[in-house]
C-alpha cells in the first residue's frame, strides 16, 4: 500500500542484465549471488551497482525482498503485479505471497488516526512449512 511514486529508472545496459539474471533465477536471490553470477556470463558489472538498481527496483514494486533471520535481502521478480506480503519458511527459506485485505485496512486505519500521509508497509510473516514439520 504506497501512495508515494517513485521516479522512472533509467533503462540501462547493466538494468536489463539484473532483470534477465532475476528471471533466470529459480527463487529468491541475494545481490551477492545476482553479481557473481552476472560476472560469471562475462557482464561488467559493478556490486554496488546490483545493489542500488535492486533498490530501486524494490522501491517501483518489481521486485520482491525478503530478509533472512542473519539479515540479509533477498530479491526475485515481483510474482504478484500487485501489493502483497510474504510467508517465509525459516527452515528452507520457501516463500509464499500473502494477500492480506484485513492487514492493508489496519494499516490505513493506523497511518491515518495518526496524521500520517504517503503511506508504504511490508509484511512478512514466518514460520516452519508443512514441508519441514513434516521432516
């Protein structure tokens, strides 16, 4: 739930490398792993340029972040094509979206009661999958 508009990003070469190596990726992907793999296909590129396009997309909404109980963010292409929020497995790392109206109703409610304007939230709840109780 964002009401704040992000400026365009410039579509460029190292751009269009991060996108086709999210789309290749088969889940959820550190900038770390991103970079040494876009190193490994021959593309100069930059850590902290992987860093800060991820940002950015994060902040337009194409991507998906997650963080790991060390901390770190994890990215993949954004499944949903619109706000959602995430279920993670602290075991195997598997996520699942969540659309949550009662979450988004709640949010609104809080901001709003406290004077606040251009609002964005995240949420992401964890736990152990079925997968992993079961093993």
């Amino acid at each position: 739930m964002s009401t704040e508009t992000q400026p365009p990003i410039r579509m460029t070469r190292q751009r269009r490398a991060i996108e086709a190596a999210l789309a290749e990726a088969p889940g959820f992907s550190s900038a770390q792993d991103l970079h040494a793999s876009l190193r490994q296909t021959g593309t100069p590129i930059g850590l902290a340029t992987v860093y800060n396009q991820l940002r950015h997309m994060a902040q337009q909404g194409q991507v998906d972040v997650v963080r790991t109980d060390a901390g770190e963010a994890l990215y993949r292409r954004c499944g949903a094509g619109e706000h959602h929020h995430h279920l993670r497995c602290r075991r195997c790392g598997r996520v699942e979206e969540l659309h949550a109206p009662a979450v988004e109703t709640w949010a609104l409610e809080v901001a709003t009661s406290s004077g606040y304007a251009e609002l964005s939230h995240t949420l992401e709840v964890t736990g152990i999958c079925p997968t992993c109780v079961e093993a």
